[in-house]
C-alpha cells in the first residue's frame, strides 16, 4: 500500500501560514500526490494535487521536491474556517487496490 | 454539496440485519469509489468501479460486503449479517477518468451506520 506519515496534529493562529508536510517514501513512478480536507460528519473535499515542484491554486500551494518522497502543503493566511483534518494521498494510477488514506492531520485554528 | 448524495445518511440497525446503502455520483463521472471511515481515521478504500465494471475489490472487508453499479450510474453497497464492527461513516466517491487522467474525487456526505 502507499503508505504516507503526516502529523498528527498542528495548532496555529489566524492569518499565519500553515505548512504540512507529507512523508511518502514509497511512491511509484505513476503515482501522484493529493490533498484532501475534512470537516466533521462530512466528506472529504478536494484541495489541490500534483506529480512534481510546485502547483498553485486559489486555495493552496504544494511543493513537491525531486525525489517526490515527500510533500507540502500550504495554507496562507488561514481562518477558523480552515479547521479540519487534511489528508495526504498518493494516488496510484495503475493500482487503485493501494490507494490507503492516512490518519490525516488536524489543523486548529485559533483566534 | 459535491453533487454526489447517498441515501440514508443515516442507518441503525441490529446486529445479524443486512443493509443496503445508495450512492448516486456526478452524472458525468465515469468513476465511483466505495470507502469506510471509523472515528479517527482516515477513509478505508474498499471498491470502485469504472462504469459499470468493479475493477478492484480485493480490498472489501469480507464476503458479507459486495458492491453494484449495474447501469454505470448509480451504486450500491450491500452489507449482509451486519456485525457491531460494521459501524462506521460509508464514503462513496466519483471522478472522471479520461485517458490516462484521473481527476479529483467528488466525495458524497456518507451514510452512518450504526449496528445494535
């Protein structure tokens, strides 16, 4: 399975910029990386993915490094809206029976 | 909302009773993932199909677990003799797959099982 190590948990404050980083050392060739995030009694929404170095969207940033063994995601400037539990996924194209969520890492937000 | 419901959103049931749980993706989404998630946890990947063929199973937690999508379309997951170790949040999912690309995927809002 693809396995990925993320921490367990990080505090920050409002308007900081939030970093987590994922480890994957097991990922294959095919494989790409994606970020998920998750509110209580909901789903898990979709916040942004990639192969390698860095994609940017209006939400998020993710830095990928060469050897594609780890990620980070960030959040600028977060809000109390941004508390929640982020998931670092690695997506293996050609074998959907690796797919493995971690335990996710939660994000808490404070005034 | 995603644009992908389940129904219920919420089940109890007594042990040894078999349930059915609905999913209907994103209508123009060629893909659709089944997953369960216990508190705490991450979501579990159980199944998924591409149209209406199941292209991974191997991961469905035992035989009392099976899992349709007879037209392509709408799915569902069916647990037989549920057991109180069946109680969790059922995640279904849905992308879209277009050549080599595999796109996001649109969780739905989960059905709660909970076995007495």
């Amino acid at each position: 399975l693809a396995k990925t190590t993320q921490p367990i948990s990080m505090d920050s404050y409002e308007g900081q910029e939030v970093n987590i980083t994922c480890s994957h050392n097991n990922i294959a060739t095919n494989d790409y990386i994606t970020w998920y995030q998750q509110f209580p009694s909901q789903g898990p929404r979709f916040i942004i993915q990639g192969y390698k170095t860095k994609v940017t969207n209006e939400v998020a940033s993710l830095f990928i490094p060469a050897d594609r063994k780890s990620s980070t995601l960030s959040l600028p400037r977060v809000s109390l809206s941004d508390t929640a539990v982020y998931y670092c996924l690695v997506v293996p194209t050609d074998s959907w029976g690796k797919l493995q969520f971690g335990a996710g890492t939660q994000v808490v937000v404070t005034p | 909302d995603t644009g992908v419901s389940q129904d219920p959103r919420h089940k109890i049931t007594k042990r040894g009773q078999n349930v059915t749980f609905r999913c209907d993706p994103i209508s123009e989404h060629n893909r659709l993932y089944w997953y369960r998630q216990t508190l705490g946890q991450g979501p579990e990947f159980l199944t998924y199909f591409q149209n209406e063929a199941q292209l991974e199973k191997s991961r469905l937690l035992s035989d009392r677990f099976s899992a349709e999508r007879p037209k392509g379309s709408f799915s569902t997951l069916e647990i037989q003799r549920t057991e109180q170790g069946d109680s969790a949040m059922y995640l279904c999912a849905s992308s879209l797959k277009q050549g080599a690309n595999v796109y996001e995927q649109y969780f739905g809002p989960g059905t709660r099982l909970t076995v007495t």
